[in-house]
C-alpha cells in the first residue's frame, strides 16, 4: 500500500514538472501583449492621459509642465534585485498644454 502511494505522488511529481503556462510559441505571446504607443508632438494632456493615466509627478515651470512617469516600479521591491534600473517616461508640455517633446529610459 505504502508502495502505491509512493508511486502515485512520484508520477503527479514528474507530471507537474512538465506543466507549463506559456500558451503556445513565443509569436502568439509577443502577438498578444499589447504594444505601448509612443506620444506624439503636438498631443494634449488629455490624450496623454488616455495613453498612459494620471501621473503623480508633475513639475511646472515657466515654460509649460513635465509630467513623470514611473514605468518599472514593482520591480524595486522584488527582494535581492539588485539590477534594478529605474525606467521612465518624461513628457515636456509647452504653454498651450501641448507635447513639446518626450523620453524615456529603457
């Protein structure tokens, strides 16, 4: 009986090894992951707030506004990360509330 049992957890072992959760090859996956769309000079704030949401860093200067987007924050809190880079977004507004120019860090 011990022996069953035994057996019986050894082949659900080797069984869940061979368990996956990719979803077919890796064209399907990149084909499914939704591309994020660059902005644009010239876009509102509201269209950038379509694009992307509300930001919480938002400098005003004379010139216009810069609004600061963090792209890859969770990743700072995975414990021994120690390759973390911060990843950002930085969209320059004129005084009309238009893009004057963008960047970001990769």
């Amino acid at each position: 009986m011990k022996i069953r049992i035994f057996m019986l957890l050894t082949c659900l072992i080797l069984a869940g090894g061979c368990a996956s959760d990719k979803g077919g090859s890796d064209n399907s996956s990149a084909q499914q992951k939704p591309q994020q769309k660059d902005p644009e000079v010239g876009m509102s704030k509201d269209q950038i707030i379509a694009l992307y949401g509300k930001t919480d860093r938002v400098q005003a200067s004379s010139e216009g506004e810069t609004w600061i987007y963090n792209l890859n924050m969770g990743e700072a809190f995975i414990p021994f990360n120690f390759g973390y880079r911060p990843k950002i977004r930085i969209i320059n507004f004129d005084k009309d509330g238009k893009v004057a120019r963008w960047s970001y860090s990769k």
